[in-house]
C-alpha cells in the first residue's frame, strides 16, 4: 500500500491532474474611526492615489472605481476635485514569500486616529506558508488602505485597511474580482468599530 501511495504522488508530480488546489482566504480588515464620525457618509468626496501610487494605472482605476461605488452607496457624492472630503488610496502586493512588490504609504498621512504600526502592509498576521501548499508563486497576498481625510489635512476622519490571500488558480486571481471583494469587506458595517480587526468570507 505504502509503495502504491508514493507511485501515486510521484505520478502527481508529474501531472496537471493534481495541481494545487485553489485557495481564498477570508478578507482580514482593521479601521479606526475619528473624533467626529457624524462628517462621514455625506456631502462631496474626491478620491485620489497615495503618493506612492499611479494614479494613472490600471490597478489604481479598478479599485478606485470599486471604492467610488461604495462610498456612493454610502451617502457620499463623488467629485473629480474639491471635494468636501478626499478619500487617498494606497495598494500593496506580496508574492509567495517575495519582497513586497509596492510600497505603502505611513498610516495617516496628514494625521492618524489609529496605527497599524510601521506602515500600511504590517501585522496583518496571516502565514502564507501554513494556509497554502504549493510554490510561493503561485500565492497572492492583496492590500488595500483607504484613508478619508478633510482636504485641508487634520487627524484622518476614517482610516482602514483590508487584505487577502488568494492562489493564482482560484477566482480571485483576477484583479476586478479581489477589488470588489476586499473594498466591499473593507467597507461593510462601515464605520465599523475604532481599532477592532475582523474577517468577512
């Protein structure tokens, strides 16, 4: 039996048959709400890329839109300028064990109401090697921080942080699919309980 087992598995190793299986893991999200929640969810909100972000990427455009969608759906009217509150987006990329692929803006630039420690992108405690088998590469770990900010700068109104992990095989591989997923985890119950770190499926 023992030898037919390992005949098996050196067969799988050969094969496409026996791929690894396609992995989604539940969306991990941590916001901290200001000192007046009551200026959130109405008025005008201008959405803009972090400094480290091109605002002309394709990447920023699809998740901007999901969080354009969303906050509309807030009560928030969405203006290309002077808006009455800015919504500043930052994205960052880990594959397998790399190096991160983007990096991430200071929490609470122009001010922060809460910490996620050295920088968007930490603690967000998820073991890429004990949740997923198979190589590095075919692992993808997603993040996206969204900072709602008083255009003349001040202690962040709303700040939160969303991340997920996904293998390359499942449906969340697909950009459009991962920012829908994470800006509506991101976004749910909002504006959420200050400081607390929940997981949506």
């Amino acid at each position: 039996m023992k030898h037919h087992v390992i005949t098996l598995l050196a067969a799988c190793a050969l094969t496409a048959g026996c791929a690894t299986p396609a992995y989604v893991s539940p969306v991990e999200v941590t916001r901290f709400v200001g000192e007046t929640p009551a200026f959130l969810a109405q008025g005008t909100i201008e959405i803009t890329a972090s400094p480290t972000m091109d605002a002309d990427s394709l990447e920023f455009g699809i998740y901007a839109d999901a969080v354009r969608q969303e906050l509309e759906s807030l009560g928030y009217r969405n203006v290309l300028t002077n808006g009455e509150q800015v919504a500043m987006i930052d994205l960052e990329y880990f594959v397998g064990e790399g190096e991160r692929r983007r990096g991430g803006v200071g929490v609470g630039a122009g001010g922060s109401t809460g910490s996620y420690g050295s920088g968007v992108g930490v603690g967000v405690g998820i073991n890429l090697n004990s949740l997923i088998s198979g190589p590095p590469a075919d692992r993808i770990e997603r993040q996206i921080f969204v900072a709602i900010q008083s255009p003349e700068g001040g202690p962040n109104l709303w700040e939160g942080r969303a991340s997920m992990v996904a293998t390359r095989n499942s449906d969340y591989a697909d950009e459009a699919a991962a920012a829908t997923r994470m800006v509506d985890a991101l976004f749910a119950g909002f504006p959420g309980t200050s400081g607390e770190t929940i997981e949506v499926e």
